[in-house]
C-alpha cells in the first residue's frame, strides 16, 4: 500500500497496465517525454519506451481515429484528451465511430479504447477549461461513461477502463487531483494524504464499471453525486447535520441501478449533484429514472443541484459551482418537505 | 495595379449542366506511357511532379504503355474483368430490385470499378481496406459471397449485419473489408491507426482507405494525413474523384485550383494521379504505394480520376444538375471496355468471350438475388427482433436486457 494523489494513482493504473499488457499504449498531447501537464503519464516513456507512451499532434479527432483504427487492430490503446473542453473536435469519432462499430458490423470490428481527460470547474479555467460534458457522452448508446473521485476508485476504475473492450470515456475531476475538496475555496486546500482513499495498492486491481459505492449511510435522504461533487456532498451533509446517504455512482454508464434505488427506496428522498449544468444534464436522467423506479416510495419532490445554464465564468467560478451551501439548501428543502 | 476597387466572391461553376454539351476540358490529361515512374524507395521530396502528371497504362488501342506498365499474367487480367462485370451485374440488377420496393435504397459503382478490383488482387490477406459504399469490387475481386451481400441489401433473416445497416453499408472482416458508414472521412483514421498499429506490432500489414474527392474537404481527413505523415503509417489513401459530390462538382470541394492528388505535399507524403479507368494503371500505382508501404517508407496519396456515371444512389436525379451523356464524353471512356479491348489485343480474350463471361456474371447474381429473395426482401423476414439489443455493447447492461425484455413481450 502506497500513499497516493489521484494523479499518482491514475500513473500507477497506467504503469500497471503497461506492464500487463504488452498490446496496451499510451498516445495524445504532451504525454510523452515530458509526462502530460497535469504529470499523468510522468516516466511512463522513460520506463516503456517511446513506442509505448508518446506524443500526438494536436488534433483530437486524429487521436481518437487512430486509437480506433489501432484497437481494430487489437491493441489496446489509452489516449489523453488533455482537456475535457477539447474533445469535441473528436465527437463525431466517439460518437459515430467507436461507440456504433461494434453494432454496425455486427460484430466484425470493435474499438476497445479509452480516453482520459481531465474535466470540471474549480481551477480559475473560464469556460475553456472547466466543463463537465458528461451528459452529452452518457446519452450515446455504445460508449461507457466514468468518474473517479478517490485515488483509490481513480486506479481500480481506470484499469477496469482499459480492460474494457468497449470504448470507455474516463471523466478526471481534474479539482481533485491533488486533494479531496469539500467546496470551500477560502478554506487552505488540504491533500489526499490526510484522506484514507489516498491508500491506494501498488500492484493490479480493478473496479468493476457499474458499482456505485454507498459513501456515506444515512435514513433520510439519498444524494446521488460523482466526481468532485461527492466530497460537497458529504460536507454539506456534514454541515447540516442531515442524515443523508451519500451515493458516489463512479460510473454512470453503465449505471448501478439497483444500489441507487435501494437507496432511495430505503430514505424516500433523493437529490441528485452534479457540477454540469442543469438542463438536459445527467441528473435530469437520474431524476426521471428515480421518479420511474421509487415513485411510490418518495415523500419529497426530486431535487437537483447543479451549475447554472450558462458558460462556466472565470470570474464569477464560485458563484456558478454548486457549493455545500447550495447542497446543503437542497437537503434541507427534500427532508423537510411534506407529502 | 493589381487592386480591384470592388472584391467578388468566387462561387464555382461547373463547366457544364443539363443540356449543355458535357466538357471535361478542365482535366489535365496526357498519353499513356508519358508519365515517369519513379523507384518506390524514392524519396517524396524528389516526386513533387508526380500529383500533376497522370499515370495511365492502356492506350488508345489497348495497349500498355511505358513504365508503369508491368506485365500483369492473364489469371490476373481475367479475375479483374470478372470481378468488374460481376460488379456491374450486380449493381444493376439491385437497381432493378430497388426498383420494384424490395429494397429500400441501393448505390451503384458504375465506372468505378477498377479502382477498387485491382487493389483488391493487389492487398494481401492480412491487410486491411477501409472503403467507401462505392467500392462494393473489392469484395467482388475475393469472392465474397454474392448471397451475403444480397441477404444485406434485403435485411432479411439471413443478413450478415442483422438488419442494423442500410444497403451496400457492408461489412466483412475475413475479407479484409472494414465496415462502411454513411458517415464520410471519419475512417480514414481508422485506417492510419490500423497501418499504425501494424508497424506498431513489428507486423507487415498494410491499409488502404478509400474516399471520394468531395470527403476531401473533411476535417478528419487532413488529422488522418497528419497522423500518417507524422508516424509513417504504412498506408495507402485513395481519393476516388468521380467528378460528382452528389450535385456538387469536383470544383466545390477544391478541385479548381489544383489536383487531389497535390493535398500530399503539404503533408510531404508522394501523391500519385492516376488514371482511375486504366485497370492496369491502377494495380500498378497500387502495388507500387503497397511496395513503399511495407518498406517502411510510409503512405501515399493516391488519386484516382474517374467518374460516377450512375446517379449519387437510388434517392438521386443527376438529370437535374449535370448534362446525362457525360459518360460517353468522359476522355478515360469505361474501365470494362479499357480492359476487355487490351485483352483482346493481347490475343487472351474474344468478344465471344467476353460475351459469355457477361451472361455467366448476370446468371450468377440472378441466381444469388433468387435465393435472396427467397430468404426474404426488405421488411418480409427479419433477423429475431430481439438481436437488435445486441453488439451494443459487448456484454448488454440492464437498459438492454430491460428493453429487449420489453420488445418480445
């Protein structure tokens, strides 16, 4: 057992699997010599070798198509997308490619890759680097969709991913990387080393994709969150005193139905966190299909809490995250409605 | 004084519509024989000529000509021709079926049809093509089988794709033929990658990918030729220019100012024009890029000038935008006609022959087509419909297990 940030975690999942599996690399911007800019990939081309980690030109779709055409291939290839802001240039490769190959060809051809790419708000990155697009990757049928939001979960998870033969997008909560946060900017930033989700193994495991992981047991109200936003939810329950049951989904496609409506079967009241914003968004998924599943057991309307429908400001960044106040609102209004 | 007092915008115009004469003044054209052919092993930055010339092979008189003429056997020569015509059987028998409603759309390769039968004679079977929904010969030149690719154009019960594709969007791994989508440009990188990952593996396979001059204007088209000049991909990329984009000519997607062919320099890769109706300039242009590839020395642009004759698809009136005798005015005349005259001057092949040979290629797809549609046309006999759940992904989660569940009830 090592001490580890999420970032080393996410290293040691990929040096594990370069080690593994000699059909696994490693390409996208910067990745290479010089180790990523968020130091993802750093001595992953030292150890392996150029060939097994190095750099690609600046061109999403290019990486992606060519991922594609390698995992055809049988290879096994993880690509960075070094900002979660810039896939969209390879959407329609992610979209019309990888995740419908499989089904178009029946079966001939199938694109067992995986993109990294580090998402999500809190870092003064204005609108250009900070979106959570999670939502616009889970309504495409064929593609599966996860968010770390330990080091632990990061490393189990992001093997799991590789493993994978189906293309998998692996959403960093790139706030995270260095230390859990609980949505308090003022507050000095405090490092995953005092977390014991910083305990991570040097060696192989994997987190099957689909396992949600119960944070945080509680009777009154289940919160439904990934990513960054676990650790807001926890605070908010923390600080309100609420005793919510925190749900950290890891993976939201493909989603574990059943622990989510367990849950709220159990507490009859559920709100649904997410940094991305409202309209169309995750939770409204997670809303429709709890209200589908646990109509009969909800005592409170379906709550959502979630950025604004608007870019992410730069200035204005702590005004748009959904921080433990607005959480913590949230909890109030669902335990206290009446039916 | 070069300066204009107003600026106007160019919007082009191409040379002909219905009922004007057909002109293809604008294609640079030269005799066969004329053109160089350089070593394989040379380097591109010596063959920076070689987009704007024209490799043609077959003259006039059916004769080959100059460099790029390498003695191909008569097997070879036969098993083209055939392929072709059985191409050609096909595509307008199909026509003929959609025609009547038992499919629901269908897209011929009339004129094209030695630019993908030769290629396909000259990859190997570990290699890999990445076509277009126009380059059905390939599969043709390998003996696919003519009833897998009718069962697909009718979705029936027995179609190899289980209903999940449109017709001629086929799919064929074991004959190294990469899945089609209607999408245009996005597999060329699929292809890169796949060459990629071949060198990657110390393997000596090879890709080839198809698109059409008008899929050149694709964003995805100019990252695959970044990412094959950058890695070397062993790789061969053929643009087929057919002239038409559906109603668009060549000119709309850039064809006025320069060739196809020259896009290769900028990425410092040879690019190769090549007379797209010459069968035997297109194998020998082919093995050729196939010969640098599997040296290590990378990819090549090829061009391949040619024309569509046949309308876009089934859901197309070329009557409405081009002059409709533009095949018997195209200068590079019918890739069948081109072949069949060279093999008769070759003294290996008669009309008579020929004659029989059309009849054979006709009573095999009629026979095919029959037993097609004896499984069943569009919408007659399915696949089970529960299997529309599957290859979703490669373990169903509970949405599909749930859905399909829903579906039979």
């Amino acid at each position: 057992m090592a001490t580890m940030n999420m970032i080393q975690a996410i290293n040691s999942a990929l040096d594990v699997m370069l080690d593994r599996d000699p059909k696994a690399l490693i390409f996208g911007e910067d990745v290479g010599y010089f180790g990523g800019v968020f130091r993802a990939t750093d001595g992953l081309a030292a150890k392996y070798g150029a060939k097994r980690c190095f750099d690609a030109p600046i061109s999403e779709g290019g990486i992606i198509a060519t991922a594609i055409g390698m995992g055809a291939y049988g290879l096994r290839p993880v690509v960075e997308i070094q900002f979660a802001d810039y896939i969209l240039p390879a959407y329609d490769q992610l979209v019309s490619e990888a995740a419908r190959l499989r089904y178009r060809s029946a079966g001939d051809f199938w694109a067992p890759i995986t993109v990294r790419t580090p998402y999500g708000g809190g870092i003064f990155g204005g609108q250009t680097h900070s979106s959570s697009p999670e939502a616009i990757f889970t309504h495409v049928t064929g593609l599966k969709t996860v968010i770390p939001s330990t080091p632990h979960d990061a490393k189990g998870l992001l093997i799991a991913a590789i493993e994978e033969d189906d293309p998998v997008i692996f959403l960093e909560p790139k706030r995270i990387y260095q230390g859990p946060f609980d949505g308090h900017p003022e507050r000095p930033a405090t490092p995953w080393s005092q977390h014991p989700a910083s305990d991570v193994p040097e060696g192989y495991y994997a987190i099957p994709l689909g396992t949600a992981n119960v944070v945080r047991a509680g009777r009154a109200v289940t919160v439904l969150a990934y990513g960054t936003m676990v650790h807001v939810a926890l605070a908010a329950a923390a600080e309100t005193g609420i005793d919510a049951e925190v749900i950290d989904l890891r993976s939201l496609v493909p989603l574990d139905i059943d622990t989510v409506t367990a849950s709220v079967r159990k507490t009859g009241r559920c709100v649904i966190v997410h940094e991305a914003s409202r309209f169309g968004g995750y939770g409204a998924e997670l809303s429709a299909l709890v209200q589908e599943e646990c109509f009969y057991h909800l005592q409170a309307p379906i709550e959502r809490v979630t950025g604004w429908d608007t870019p992410y400001p730069h200035a204005f960044e702590w005004d748009y995250f959904p921080g433990p106040a607005r959480v913590g609102k949230a909890l109030k209004r669902c335990v206290e409605a009446e039916t | 004084m070069l300066r204009n007092s107003r600026l106007s915008l160019h919007i082009p115009e191409p040379p002909a519509r219905p009922g004007d004469r057909p002109d293809f003044r604008h294609l640079d054209l030269r005799p066969a024989g004329e053109t160089r052919r350089p070593e394989p092993e040379t380097p591109a930055h010596e063959m920076r000529d070689m987009p704007y010339a024209l490799v043609r092979v077959l003259d006039e008189d059916g004769q080959a000509q100059g460099p790029w003429a390498r003695g191909l056997p008569p097997e070879t020569l036969r098993k083209g021709l055939e392929a072709m015509l059985l191409t050609r059987a096909f595509d307008d028998r199909i026509f003929r079926i959609h025609r009547q409603g038992k499919t629901s759309f269908f897209m011929r390769s009339t004129g094209e049809e030695a630019l993908a039968v030769a290629p396909s004679l000259v990859l190997e079977p570990g290699d890999m093509c990445f076509p277009t929904y126009r380059n059905v010969g390939f599969l043709m030149a390998r003996d696919y089988p003519l009833l897998d690719l009718v069962n697909q154009i009718f979705s029936n019960a027995r179609d190899p794709l289980k209903g999940r594709q449109m017709p001629v969007l086929y799919s064929a791994r074991d004959y190294g033929f990469y899945s089609v989508s209607g999408n245009l440009g996005s597999r060329v990188g699929h292809a890169v990658g796949w060459a990629m990952a071949s060198a990657w593996s110390g393997d000596d396979r090879i890709a080839l990918a198809y698109i059409g001059e008008g899929t050149t204007a694709e964003g995805a088209v100019h990252e695959a030729l970044t990412f094959a000049s950058v890695y070397h991909a062993p790789a061969i990329l053929a643009i087929s220019n057919n002239q038409w984009a559906i109603s668009s000519f060549q000119g709309v997607a850039g064809g006025e100012e320069t060739t196809f062919a020259a896009r290769a320099l900028a990425y410092g890769l040879p690019g190769l024009r090549v007379d797209g109706n010459d069968f035997l300039a297109v194998h020998a242009a082919v093995s050729w890029a196939a010969e640098r590839a599997r040296s290590n020395l990378g990819a090549t642009l090829i061009e391949f000038v040619t024309l569509r004759i046949a309308g876009h698809s089934t859901s197309d009136d070329p009557t409405r935008y081009r002059p409709d005798d533009e095949a018997r005015a195209f200068p590079l005349g019918d890739p069948v006609e081109r072949l069949k005259g060279h093999m008769i001057a070759l003294g290996i092949w008669t009309p008579e022959d020929h004659e029989a040979l059309v009849a054979a290629c006709e009573e095999r797809i009629r026979a095919a087509v029959k037993q097609g549609e004896s499984i069943g046309t569009l919408g007659v006999t399915k696949p089970p419909v529960g299997t529309m759940f599957e290859d979703v992904f490669k373990t169903p989660d509970w949405r599909q297990i749930r859905q399909r569940r829903e579906v039979e009830g």
